[in-house]
C-alpha cells in the first residue's frame, strides 16, 4: 500500500471514528438522532387518549403505572394522557372534526410550528363504550375524508378491552315485595311498578316509601342512557334490532313516557346511575338498570351508607359494551405516537392487566382470565348478592345505527305530550 493510500484510509478511518463516537455522546446525553441525522428523537412521546367513563378509572390506573414504568418505544419514554369522555360525545366532535382533524388537501410539512404544536394534543387513541360508535365514525371519515381513521385488520386494529353489560339492581327490602308481586325484574315489571297509582301500598312494600323511583340514565346524549332506552324499547317491540320506526312508534312513547315519570334525576356531570343511588339512597331510586362494572363499584358504598345491599338482577336479553381500543391512523399523529399507542393497548391486554381490571367490575376479554381469578375482584366480593360468573349471550340486543342515536337523542321531544 502507497504512503498515499495509507494517508486516505487513517483520514477515513478517523473521520468514521469521530462520528460514531459524536452519535453515542448524544445518544447517551438524550440528544439522540433520527437515522437521517434531520432531527432528533424526542426524550418522552406524549399520547392523548379519549376514554368512555366506565372504563375511566382502570384506564387512568393503568396509564399511571405505564407512564411511570419507564415504557418506551424507540428510545423514548412514553407518556400517557387519560381524557375522559362520554361515547357519544365523543362521536359527535369526531363527526364535527372538533378534534381538529387536518384536510384531505393538507399535509403535516405544511404546518406552521403553532399548527404543529397544536397536533401535540390531538387524541391518538380513542377508547368508546362500543365497538358501533367505532364503525359510525369510520363511516363518517369516509364522507368526509375518503378513508377510515380506525383500522379493522393490521398492526393497528381495533381491539376489545374490557366488557361490562346493563342489569337491573334493586335495593333487597324493595325487590323481595316487587318480585313477589310482579315476577321477574324487567322493563315490563318496571312499568307497571311505576304505573301503580299507590305506589308501595299496592305493590306490597310498606306504603311510607310512596311511589316506585327508578334510577336510570333516561339520556339520550349519553352512550347508557341510550343503551337504556333501546332496551326498552326492544322488549317492547320483542325483538333485538331496534329501528327509527321502532322508536318513533306512539304506542311506544306513550309507554315510555309512563315508565320515565318515574325515573329520578340528578345533576351530577358524568355521575353515573349507581353513584347517584349511593350518594342518595331511595331517593335516587328503589332500583333500576346499571351498567354491572358501576354498580359493583358502588356496592361498598351503598351498603355502608345505606345498611342494606342492592342485589343483581341479569335480564334475557343482554347489552354489552365491550371499550374497544381505536388507534388513529391518520397523519395527525407520528409514527412513534403510534407504536406508543400500540404499547399501551398490549399493556392493557396483559394478563396483569386484565386481573386488576376485576377490582373495577370489568370483565377481561382475555378468555383465560375468568372473573373469579384474582382475590381482590369485585365479582368475587359480591357474588352473594346475585353477581354471575358468565353470564349467556343467546341473545343480544343489536347496536345502534346512526339514524337511530339521532332519534335516540331527542327522543323527550318526541314524545312529550303523547
């Protein structure tokens, strides 16, 4: 080799070194860079996710002890936002892109840096009360922008959770008279119960306690109360499918309007039926319809209030709400935002995680998790008060279409004055 040749390759070799090593400082400063050397990685990735109410609290659980378990993706620490929000509200702002969703004609690389900075808060997860409120956002994005933003296949699918049903709950001194007197709880029984001119006297309760309450969430703007109001009006009708023609049905609304007279109400924000009733007692309701996760979450609270349980009641016809998991695909989210949202949806399907969400109430959509697994889960604690272990999916009430969460929505003005 020439002293020339040997000059190029000590240069070389030289150069490289100085490199490598200038990459490995960084990288060990936390000043890493991307492979293209454009601009450097981030040190923590921040992911927003919008999350249905009754999953809240063991979402929020769960994102405290990711975000602190040093959880990453690349190099970076990953950071996780819990923005609770009801499903229904949440489809409305997806479907007036209040999230602030760019423009077909629009591209990241054309933002100004306040534009770009401003995507720092858009949702890269949203996990709704039900996989339906999913698919009618998708059929929305596809008016407006051509293509899903949730993804059914691939790498980032939309994944089931956790699940949870409606049953009915009554207060142990209301529901022994009730289900001696009008048989097994239902929306039928429910009405003629709060049909009966004299209340408890006629129905064999002691007359002091007046009139039949019912605790319900009667809203039509949230995805319970709307979950609530189906099921009414799917006994009704007896079938499982409801329709616009359904609901719209006078015959239906006068009955309705004779079961809600009486519901009680109370202000409360995202206050669910079964808080209400444990803050309340019977003025909040002798009994009513829950969602299972809520009201054993409030068991313990009820009966130290109030000395005396409410016991479950399972109706025929199920209504499930299983809390998928949607990851945004669109271009308003990074790449990495993505892979950390992929990182925290296996993190929730870990058999960990799935244990700890029975000390929520919620069931495990992983099958080899049943609900008496862990010694801290609810359904164990209250299982003498009525809790089932599996509970039969014969039959199912169907999900709601748009059309029919419209109709749903308003569904006090359609039938008041009936």
């Amino acid at each position: 080799m020439t002293r020339t040749r040997i000059f190029f390759v000590t240069v070389l070799s030289a150069a490289a070194l100085f490199l490598v090593g200038t990459l490995a400082w960084r990288t060990i400063g936390g000043d890493g860079i991307s492979p293209g050397f454009a601009a450097s990685r981030p040190e923590v990735i921040r992911i927003h996710v919008v999350t249905a109410l009754p999953v809240e609290q063991w979402v929020r659980a769960a994102a405290d002890e990711f975000s602190a378990g040093g959880h990453g993706t690349e190099g970076a620490n990953i950071e996780v936002e819990v923005i609770p929000m009801d499903g229904l509200v949440a489809l409305g702002n997806w479907e007036r892109n209040s999230f602030a969703a760019l423009g077909t004609d629009v591209l990241p690389d054309e933002l100004s840096r306040d534009e770009l900075d401003a995507l720092q808060f858009f949702p890269s997860v949203w996990i709704a009360d039900g996989r339906y409120l999913v698919d009618i956002a998708n059929a929305s994005f596809r008016e407006q922008l051509g293509q899903d933003r949730f993804l059914s296949d691939g790498q980032y699918r939309v994944r089931s959770l956790a699940k949870t049903l409606l049953v009915w709950g009554l207060f142990r001194s209301r529901g022994v008279p009730l289900l001696e007197n009008l048989g097994p709880i239902s929306w039928s029984t429910v009405h003629k119960a709060a049909a009966a001119p004299t209340g408890w006297k006629e129905l064999g309760g002691d007359p002091a306690w007046g009139n039949f309450k019912l605790a319900v969430s009667v809203s039509g703007s949230s995805a319970s109360g709307s979950a609530a109001v189906m099921a009414a009006a799917g006994e009704f009708h007896g079938k499982t499918e409801v329709t616009v023609e359904d609901l719209s049905d006078p015959r239906f609304g006068i009955w309705l309007t004779e079961l809600m007279e009486a519901a009680t109400e109370f202000s409360g924000g995202g206050t669910s039926s079964a808080e209400r009733v444990a803050i309340f007692g019977y003025t909040a309701g002798d009994g009513g319809q829950f969602l299972e996760s809520e009201l054993l979450q409030n068991m313990a609270g009820i009966q130290t209030r109030w000395q005396e349980p409410i016991v479950l009641h399972y109706p025929s016809v199920t209504n499930w709400f299983d809390f998928p998991f949607a990851i945004w695909v669109g271009p308003e989210t990074s790449a990495l935002q993505k892979n950390a949202a992929l990182a925290f949806q296996e993190f929730l399907l870990s058999e960990a995680q799935q244990l700890k969400a029975l000390e929520f109430g919620l069931r495990p959509v992983d099958r080899g998790v049943a609900v008496d697994a862990a010694a801290d889960s609810l359904f164990v604690r209250w299982q003498r008060l009525g809790v089932q272990k599996e509970v039969s999916t014969d039959d199912e009430m169907r999900p709601a279409r748009r059309d029919v969460l419209s109709v749903l929505a308003r569904w006090r003005d359609l039938y008041e004055g009936q």
